[in-house]
C-alpha cells in the first residue's frame, strides 16, 4: 500500500502527532491542558488512551516526570503543555535533562498563527525562550508538511544527544487536516521512526597507549559516572585486574553494588571519607562515564596520571589533565582494554581501600544511631537501606537529604537511584518516582524529600499518585518526608560558606501534618516522632498494597560534614560562625557527637 495513503488514515495535525508518538513506542505523555493544545487534546478522545494522557497537578512536574521516566527507562521521555505559561512552567525540567544529559521531547501550544506578533493573549516567543534549553533541535511547525520529520529529528536528536528538545505547534494548526510531505521541492520527507545507536570504539594504539598508563600505576583509582551504567561488568572486572578502588559520582551511584568491598561509594561534598582518600592517595586515575565536576576532589594536579573513556568528546578531558582520551562506548571500550592490562600482584593497595569502605559502613551505623531531637535524619535512610527491595527505585530531592541518599543508601541487586545531578533543582523527588512508576510499573519506588521540596510541589504531586496507582502492577509509591521545619541545606551553607547564623525569617518552614494530607489524598500515612518507630514504619509502608507516605519529625541540627573535615575543623567552625544563631549550643552538640564516631575504633566482622 502506498505510505502516503496510510498516513492520510490520520485525520488532523493532531491525530498524526498522537500517531507518530505512538508509532515511536510512547506509551505516555505527561502533561497539563490548555487551550494551546486543545487541537491535541482532542486527539487524546479520539486516541483510546493510547497514549495515555498523564495528568499531572503542574506543568513543571510534567517535565520532571518525564525526566524521571526518561532516566529510570533509558527511553525518550516526552511531555506536553499549552503555550505561554504552560510551556514557561515546563522549562525547569527541561534544564533538569539538559544538564544531567537525559532524552526527553516536550511539545507545545503556540497562539493561532493568525495573531503572532500581535501582542496576543499567552503570546510568548517560545522560539527564543526555548533556543538554550532545547539547543540540540528546536522547531516550529507551520505546516502539516513539516510533520513527520520535526518529529522524527526531534527523537532521533534527543536519543543521540542525550538531550531535551522541542517542537512547537500552533494551536491552529493542529486542527487542519493532516497532509504528508510530497517527494517535491522544499519538502523534507522522513523515514520510519526508530534509531540504532553505533556502537563506537576508539583508536586500538590509544586503548594500548591508555593500557601502557594503567600498568605504570601501583594505586589505581576508577571514578564511575552514569555514563558506565551498561558497563558494571567491564568496571568490576577493570578493578579487580587493577587491583584498584572505585567511586562513583552521585548521578553514577547506582552503577556498582556497594556490596562490592572495593566500591567506596559517592564522591564530592555529599561523598564518603573513603572515595575521599582513594583520590588522594591514588597514582593513577581512570574516568570512565563521568563529567565530575568538582575537581578539588579528584587528585591534586601532576599527582596522578589519568585516562578518560566517554562517548562524548566534548565533554573529555575537561575536569582533570588526563594523559589519554578515549571516546567510545564504555562497556565496549573496557572489554578491548581489559587484554592489554597486567594483573596485580601487589593486593596492598586494594586491601588498604577495602579497610576503608569496610570502617566507613561501621562509622556510618554508629552515624545513623548517635541519638538527634527528635530522630537523627541519617538513620532515616539508614533503615531503609537495611530493608529496601533489591528491584526499588529511588528519587532522591535536592537539600539536605541528598547528603544521606549519597552516603547511606547502600546499592545492591537491581536497585536504581537518582536525583537532579547537575541542576540541584528542589522538588523532583516525588515526580521522578511517578515517572519511574511509569517506566517500572511493577517495581516499588520510594521519593525521598525534605519538607521544603515537599511544601514548594511534592504534596500536590500526591494526588496523581492517587489517581494513576491502579495503573501500576506494584502500587508500592513511596513518599518519605524528612520533616524539621527547616530548609536545611541553605541553612547549613549560610553557617558554613557565609559563616552567618540560620535567619529564620527566611529558613524556618511553616509546620504541617504530611501524614494527614496524604491520608486526606488517599494514600496509608504513617508520623514517626521516635527513632524507636523508624524502623517498624518502613517495615509497614514497604509492605502495602497502596501509595504510602512516612512523615518523619528529625533533627535539622544533625551537620551534613563533608568527607575530609576533620574534627577539630568542624567544631572550631561551628564555634566561629555560629555566634547568635538560634540553636548553637545544640548544633555544635550534636555535629560532635556524630563527627566523634569517625574517630573511634571500627568493628570488624
């Protein structure tokens, strides 16, 4: 049958919109209404729910969603919005893509094209308001003709690029009917949708110039980032062969067990005293899938020889001096290089960073058990990691809590974590984990949020768990709220950056029952007041059959301390920054009380 008769089968713009989506695997768009995209929506009636429409409470938890979708799924993520506001409302988590390097395709509205440049109501260049965050492809469909290919290259540019883009579609326009483009002059056709990504492998003598660098070094240290998550296998077999230690940048921190007794967890401010150490002892350094890009925790300059392995070159070679630069694939790049390497026979080094990471876990139970008013935060997440699911997806939220999802939550089995990497935004935890339910429908997901992110947008986001949890086969969602009235991580950086006491005209959060409102929103609801209760809680909401929310009353003067303070360097800060803070005699309490558990004895089993 011709093609072109096939596709007449679509009746209007908007019906072949659906229609490509669909025949690009999108199960769901996560979006908001308008009459932007009435032209649209009126397609969804006519489309049997297929796509599903996903309503969310707000446009910019659309594109989180979709983010969310896009990184727990490995899929395009796409969401939709009407213009003017709703596609200003989306542009938070579109950055949110661009900035962690995730596939998402938002499309929206526009005003008739009869009134553009009029000064019309919701008339916004989107052209120019979207050319940063949508730079990999941005178009505007003016034509039916235009379609299939702006929404083909839209995809296709998204998947390869790992990037956000976008297609802006007149509200006029998606009501007329829908006519291919001819095999005509000034017309762009387009094949069918799919792409198979190249498997690319560099250069054999630079794998052999990279492998010459590995041997020479006696204290080798891998740093992983989410761009080896297909390689876990290759990483493991690197270290071992190497005798080195591995950390992980946080948007990497589900890439390896940290059952592995060489894995010394998340590096950075949020990481572990023992990645910590392996950058500063190490002699050689191999950056496998990481833009890391806080340098002063990788090895002092000339200290360490270094090869990077990334599929993009232009992201290599930029945070540290490294001696060989290989672009391609991780997985396949390590399994060429694996041959070439020397086997070490010399296990000091190795024992002496599994030492580490084992006293680390002894200091971090001690951590999580030193007694907070009312409940330490860091045993929140410490408990969860002594039950989590081995198929749980977690969403971690910018603040406070990030510090304890990098340092606690402890990876195994198939577990997959995320938070916003990059951008640092507040308030993707909760949709993140309603896109992951979307991506795994039959695997739980647990959002762990401050109550700063949760009053900003997660408590909304609560109702839309409600409303699509029959859709999932597992209807375990999750929502942890670490409550302390605080917005804690901007107090701590006020203390510890502006050495200012917490103003709380601009810090303290209204108090307010999470638990309540989420029994109100038909989710089961548990308050934890006692540490005592921590455990029995998670215990309950892990094993229901519905949403559930844990609204958990902790302690905001518990100091997330970076890895390499000392003790004496953070009582001496808190003394000297703390002059009229509120609570300082409590926080300098409280900071050494758990910072001492660094300096005891380590168990051993």
């Amino acid at each position: 049958m011709d093609r072109r008769k096939v596709e007449r089968v679509a009746d209007t713009v908007g019906d072949y919109i659906l229609r490509r989506l669909r025949e690009w695997g999108v199960e769901q768009i996560f979006a908001y209404p308008g009459d932007g995209i009435n032209g649209i929506i009126a397609a969804f009636g006519r489309a049997d729910d297929r796509p599903r429409f996903v309503q969310s409470r707000h446009e910019e938890m659309s594109a989180f969603e979709a983010v969310g979708y896009a990184k727990f799924s490995g899929q395009v993520g796409v969401c939709m919005a009407t213009s003017g506001p709703g596609a200003i409302h989306l542009l938070n988590g579109l950055y949110d893509a661009k900035l962690d390097h995730v596939p998402v395709v938002a499309v929206v509205g526009q005003t008739e094209r009869s009134a553009m440049g009029g000064s019309y109501q919701q008339e916004v260049d989107l052209q120019s308001l979207y050319k940063d965050v949508a730079s990999e492809y941005l178009v505007e469909v003016n034509v039916p003709e235009q379609l299939p290919n702006a929404i083909d290259r839209a995809f296709r540019t998204a998947l390869s690029r790992r990037a956000p883009t976008a297609v802006i579609v007149p509200s006029d326009l998606q009501t007329e009917a829908y006519s291919p483009p001819e095999h005509a002059f000034k017309q762009v056709p387009s094949s069918a949708p799919g792409l198979a990504a190249p498997t690319v492998v560099p250069d054999r003598a630079e794998i052999a110039r990279a492998a010459e660098v590995l041997n020479a070094g006696r204290k080798v240290a891998v740093l992983v980032g989410q761009g080896a998550r297909g390689a876990a296998s290759e990483v493991e077999q690197i270290a071992d062969v190497l005798g080195a230690g591995v950390a992980k940048a946080l948007l990497g921190k589900d890439v390896l067990s940290d059952e592995l007794p060489f894995v010394t967890g998340a590096i950075g401010l949020l990481g572990t005293r023992p990645s910590y150490e392996l950058m500063r002892d190490c002699d050689t350094l191999l950056i496998v899938g990481s833009n890391f890009p806080y340098s002063q925790f990788l090895p002092e300059f000339g200290q360490a020889r270094a090869v990077q392995i990334d599929i993009d070159g232009a992201l290599i070679g930029m945070r540290y001096p490294t001696e060989v630069n290989l672009v391609g694939d991780a997985s396949e790049t390590l399994r060429t290089l694996l041959p070439l390497l020397s086997a070490r026979t010399d296990r000091r080094w190795r024992e002496k960073v599994e030492k580490d990471v084992a006293g680390w876990w002894d200091t971090m139970a001690r951590e999580a058990m030193v007694d907070a008013d009312p409940v330490n935060p860091m045993r929140i997440v410490w408990e969860l990691s002594q039950r989590i699911p081995h198929n749980a997806i977690v969403a971690a939220d910018s603040g406070s809590v990030a510090n304890w999802y990098a340092r606690l939550l402890r990876i195994r089995g198939d577990i997959r974590g995320s938070l916003s990497g990059t951008l640092a935004t507040m308030g993707p935890a909760v949709p993140y984990a309603i896109g992951a339910k979307f991506a795994h429908p039959d695997r739980p997901a647990i959002a762990l949020t401050g109550d700063g992110a949760m009053q900003m947008n997660g408590m909304a986001e609560l109702l839309t768990i409600t409303r699509y949890a029959e859709r999932w086969s597992d209807r375990r969602c999750i929502v942890c709220v670490l409550h302390n009235n605080d917005l804690n991580q901007v107090t701590w950086e006020l203390r510890a950056m502006g050495g200012t006491p917490k103003f709380e005209e601009s810090q303290v959060l209204p108090d307010f029952s999470y638990a309540g409102f989420a029994r109100s929103a038909g989710l089961e609801a548990i308050t934890v007041t006692t540490p005592d209760e921590l455990g029995p809680a998670w215990d309950q909401v892990l094993a229901a059959d519905r949403p559930a929310l844990l609204d958990v009353h902790c302690d905001p003067e518990v100091p997330p301390i970076p890895p390499h303070a000392t003790l004496e360097q953070a009582t001496s800060a808190a003394k000297a920054v703390l002059k009229g803070d509120p609570d300082a005699f409590h926080l300098i309490s409280q900071g050494i009380r758990t910072k001492v558990q660094e300096a005891l004895p380590g168990r051993r089993e």
